[in-house]
C-alpha cells in the first residue's frame, strides 16, 4: 500500500494526511489530491470510510454520570473529611419543617385564604373585630392588662380557678336573691288574705252577660262609613241647633 | 479548557494542607477521570474504584507535581492511563486486536471477536436507539487492544490533542496517530459485522 500511486498521491502521504483530512485543516488543493485518492485507491478508499464510521461511533458516546457517592468516598478516602458541599446540597435539597408543613397544608390553606381575601368575609371581620373590642373596652378588659405571666401554666391555672369562683359566687348569689324575693312574697300572700285579687274581678267580668259593652268599646274601627246603622234613634230626638257662619267679604 | 492559574493555585493551597482546596480539586477531575476509567475498564463497578485510587494516588504524591513541566490534567491523565494499564495487566484480561478474526489468545474463548459481540446481538429496532448503540459501541470498545483503546478513549473521547496524547502515553506521536487511525477502523469493522448481521 504505501508505494501504490493514484492521482499523484503516495498511500503513505495519503495516511499521513488522513488525520488533517479528518480534523479538516487539509488545503483545497491538498484536500482535492486526497479525495481524489481515496477514490482510485481501493485501499485507501475503504480505510478511510472505515476510520471516518469509526469516528462516527466514538462520537456518539455520551459522556456517563458518576456515582453520586463517589466523591464522598474518595474524600472520606483520602482526606477524611466530609464534603461541606455535598452536605450544604443534601441540605438545600431537603425541604424544611415549614415547607414541608406548607405544603401539607396547602390543599386545606388555599380555599380558605381565597374565602378570606373577599371584601365581604373583610367586613365581616372587622365588624366582629369591632364588636369584640367594644364588649371588652365595657367589660373593662384592657389588653395591655394581659401580661405574659398570664399565659404560663401558674398563670392560666390561676386564671381559671379565679373564673370558676366568680361564677360560682355569682349563681350563689342570684339564688339568694331570688330565694329572698320568693320568701317575701309568701309573706306578703300570708298578711293580706282578705283582699280580693284582681283576678277575680276579671273573672266576674267575663261572666257578665248583660250586653253592654265596655266603656272603652265604642269605637268600632272595623266598620265602614257606608255601613247602615241598625241601632233605633231614642223616643225623644235631641233637638240640633245649627248655625251657620256666613262670611262676608 | 483548564484555568492554569486556579489549578496551580488550588494545587499550592492542598499541598499546604487546605482540605477545602483538594476537594475543589477532586469535584474538578471525578467526572473526568470516571469516564475514562470506565471506558476503558468497561464495568460502573472498576471505574468506581479505580477512579478512588486515581485520587488516592494523586492525594499522595501531589507535591512531586512540578507546573513547569506541563499541565496538571496531562499529569493527572497520565497517573489514571498507568493505573489502568496496572489494573489490565492485573486482570489479564489484556489481548491483541489487531485484526477481529485473528486467532484467539491464551485468555479467550474460541470464538472470533466479531462472534462474541455478535452473541450478544441487539434486536432489529436498535440502530434507532441511541442508549442501545451507545452500549453496543462501549462494548465494542472493550474488545480493542488497551493500545489501541486508549488512544481512540483519550483522542476522541477526551478530546486530548495528538501532543498531549503522547506525552500521556509516553510514544511519538506518529504512534499516536497510527494507534487512533486503526482503533477507529476496528472499531468500525466490529460494529459493522453487527448491524450487518442484525440487519
């Protein structure tokens, strides 16, 4: 092959030009002479389609990933210390507590945040804000008599015990005075039994049947003007006087 | 391409003992060297290793890096390419090549190069596959020469330049060339044998 001549090229200087063919730094003119070769050689020719196809294959590897752990152990390997990178990463990667707390809560969160960002639910809001601290300014609760004490386990035990007595003192105290309201009234019933009660005079009115009627029953609001009366004048008719006004001008 | 100056400096700091400069190091070259290592070694499981003893190594002997005498990635892609050669010839699994239907050595089977790919042959849907033909070409990688392999790996793997490859490699460059020039034509030969017979 190497003293084989085509189109005044050697297979030797064809071999020796195949790299700068490849790496296309070859001249037009040396690059024509090369071809032209590579086409009347029959062994040159086939070589280098075998190296281009070689070429072609190589190229195509991509390059791997390596182990995720391999620089860790290469580190733990040889300096012994571990990787603040891969440890600062492992971290960054994690989602923390309130992330991970967000995103559970997320699903329930959002429609009701939707719900509260309406002007309506807003005013709602307010208003009862507005409310509350009105009943509380007239409670004579003032926040600034909350103290952080107040909050701690003494603080609410205490609280606690100190509400539970007022209202137990309250109920025993609206219970004596309804007991003393109730014995008073015995006592009343007890000095004046001979007084009729006005229920009995209601009673006795509603048996009466005489048919008058009540002194405050004269008016008839129900009637109509038009309505005929049915009622007979009296024997002797009241005798009407009119007057009359002129007025003259 | 390599920031001479950062690395010469990181390599300065590490040899004073700066641990946070030889881990800058080591996230710099692991990818690197893995690939190659498990491009010639073949298997996930020795690139593994043998890129952790590249840098055992290379934390050993980093202070007899001198800068003036080349570049750190050639140094550091000459330890990997001798350690590979250590771990071929360990393995024996070493053979020659040179031609696929040559008689088999002492460490292989009976059977031809081309028919022990072929074995293994891929279905009729492959070609169109890349990770399917990536596995293919690496597997036929695996039946090259070391020679021959590591010349194609480090040239049109790597992308090292025919200078740097015969430093690392320790031959003339027209060595170089020749080695590229007939591991791509194998190469070829091997994968064209397959797809012909697949196809």
């Amino acid at each position: 092959m190497p003293g084989e001549t085509h189109n005044g090229m050697q297979c030797k200087e064809f071999e020796e030009l195949l790299f700068d063919a490849l790496d296309q730094n070859l001249t037009q003119a040396k690059k024509d002479r090369f071809e032209a070769h590579a086409r009347a050689c029959n062994k040159c020719g086939p070589m280098l389609a075998e190296v281009e196809a070689g070429q072609h294959w190589l190229k195509s590897l991509q390059e791997v990933e390596p182990p995720a752990n391999l620089v860790k152990n290469i580190l733990a390997s040889t300096s012994g210390i571990e990787s603040r990178r891969l440890d600062l990463a492992a971290s960054a990667e994690e989602p923390s507590l309130l992330e991970r707390i967000r995103e559970w809560a997320d699903p329930f969160l959002t429609p009701v945040w939707s719900t509260v960002r309406q002007p309506r639910f807003a005013m709602s809001f307010g208003m009862a804000f507005f409310s509350l601290s009105v009943a509380l300014s007239v409670a004579g609760v003032k926040p600034s008599d909350i103290k952080q004490a107040d909050l701690s386990r003494n603080g609410l035990r205490r609280t606690y015990y100190t509400t539970t007595a007022r209202v137990v003192k309250y109920y025993e105290n609206i219970r004596l005075v309804y007991e003393i309201e109730s014995r008073v009234q015995e006592f009343k019933k007890a000095t004046t039994p001979a007084e009729s009660a006005p229920k009995e005079r209601e009673k006795n009115r509603k048996n009466d049947t005489s048919g008058q009627p009540e002194p405050r029953q004269e008016r008839n609001y129900s009637r109509d003007e038009n309505q005929p009366v049915l009622a007979s004048l009296p024997d002797r008719t009241p005798a009407v006087s009119v007057t009359t006004t002129r007025r003259f001008v | 391409m390599e920031d001479v100056q950062i690395v010469n400096s990181l390599v300065r700091r590490c040899v004073a003992g700066d641990a946070v400069a030889w881990e800058e190091i080591v996230q710099r070259y692991n990818r690197r060297i893995y690939n190659i290592c498990y491009r010639f070694a073949g298997t996930s499981d020795d690139a593994q290793d043998l890129t952790q003893e590249v840098f055992i190594k290379m934390y050993r002997t980093l202070s007899s890096y001198d800068v003036e005498r080349g570049a750190f990635m050639t140094w550091v892609t000459t330890m990997t390419r001798n350690l590979l050669v250590d771990h071929f010839r360990k393995t024996k699994q070493d053979r020659v090549t040179d031609s696929i239907d040559a008689a088999p050595s002492e460490h292989e089977d009976a059977m031809p190069l081309s028919d022990q790919i072929e074995d293994k042959a891929l279905p009729p849907d492959a070609r169109v596959q890349s990770r399917e033909t990536g596995e293919a070409v690496h597997e036929a990688l695996q039946k090259l020469s070391p020679e021959l392999r590591e010349a194609v790996i480090l040239r049109d793997l790597q992308d090292m330049d025919y200078r740097e490859i015969a430093a690392v490699l320790k031959v003339p460059e027209g060595t170089v060339k020749s080695r590229i020039n007939r591991g791509r034509a194998e190469l070829a030969r091997l994968l064209q044998r397959i797809y012909r017979q697949v196809m």
